[in-house]
C-alpha cells in the first residue's frame, strides 16, 4: 500500500528472534558437536519461514490488508521442548504468524482472502522444495537435500488442516485446493527424505 510502512520495527524483531529460534531448533543435536550447523540451518530457515511468511504479508497487502508477522512465544517454547525432548526427530514449527485486519472497519476478509492468504505460505515452501530437490539431482550438494526437507516439513506442518494453521483455512475456503496442496507437499517431502526415489 502506497505511502504505509512496509516493516515495523516490533515485525522486524519478531521476524529476527523467530529466525534464531527455529535456526536452532532445526540444526538440533548437531550444533552441539557441529556449532557451525546452526549457520547452514540459519541461511535454511532464512529462505524457508521467512518467505513463508512474507507471502502470507504481501498477498494480504495486495488484497487491500493490513498485515505483520508477529511472534508466539509459547509456540517458540514448544518448538525448543520438542527439539530436545525428542533429540531433533520432531519439530513442533509454530513460531508465530501473519496477522491481517482491514484499514477500513467496515470491510471484512472475504473467506476467498482468507483462503489465499493462506495459501501462498505453503505454496511457497512447495516450490522451494520442488526446486531444492531439482538443484540436489543436478549437483549433488548435500546441503540441497536439507533445504528441500526443511520446506516440505514447514508446508505439511502449516497444511494440517485445524485452526489457527494454515491448512485449516484453506480446508475451509476449498477442500480441493488443500487436498493438492497437501498431496503435493507430501509427495515433496517424501522424494527430498529418499522415502520414495
């Protein structure tokens, strides 16, 4: 939107102590042997949660929102308790979300909005994926494989379909559109783990 602020500076730390903390959590137990691990999970992540959630910012500022990522921090936590608890096997994802209002009180997110906005999160870390795991057949980079798997765990974590997730709001605005979505990002996921060759 013309003439509005696109960051503010509480999005821009909540984006940054996010980061850190997922950047950790991802690279969970290696760091301790590894430290350098945390910089590869940094640079990940970076792409990852951060074009994620700027989707979500700039689809919903593009349908006439306003819109800023904020932090949860119980959700921080949880993803910390998980990461050590079941030495980095599960990765509870949640570290905050995009929040969207109207600038006008009189106008109210069509469920169409709500559904797209929903949407470009995963659909972002989906082409990440596919892309990642095209550039790893081609190179052979082993960095590649964790990229792709990364972004696959973030799309099929955001598309389980329950609120306040993702995927609840897209299972709401069209159930057709999240089974693709969800069987896309599953496919993904599987291919870049080598479950499926």
């Amino acid at each position: 939107m013309k003439g509005k602020r696109v960051f503010s500076a509480t999005e821009l730390r909540d984006i940054a102590v996010s980061l850190l903390v997922l950047s950790v959590v991802f690279s969970y137990p290696e760091l301790i042997s590894n430290p350098p691990a945390v910089l590869v999970s940094l640079f990940v992540l970076g792409l990852a949660f951060i074009g994620h959630e700027l989707s979500h910012k700039f689809v919903a500022r593009r349908r006439g929102f306003f819109a800023e990522y904020r932090m949860w921090v119980h959700g921080l936590l949880l993803a910390v308790v998980f990461a050590v608890a079941t030495g980095g096997t599960l990765i509870f994802a949640a570290p905050g979300a995009v929040v969207f209002s109207s600038y006008f009180v009189f106008k109210r997110p069509h469920r169409d909005d709500v559904g797209r906005i929903a949407l470009s999160g995963p659909a972002f870390n989906i082409i990440l994926l596919f892309l990642f795991s095209i550039a790893y057949a081609v190179t052979n980079v082993g960095v590649l494989v964790f990229a792709s798997a990364v972004n696959g765990w973030l799309a099929i974590f955001n598309l389980i379909p329950i609120d306040p997730l993702d995927g609840g709001k897209i299972f709401k605005w069209d159930k057709r559109i999240w089974a693709i979505t969800m069987a896309a990002a599953v496919f993904g996921f599987l291919v870049a783990s080598g479950i499926l060759i």
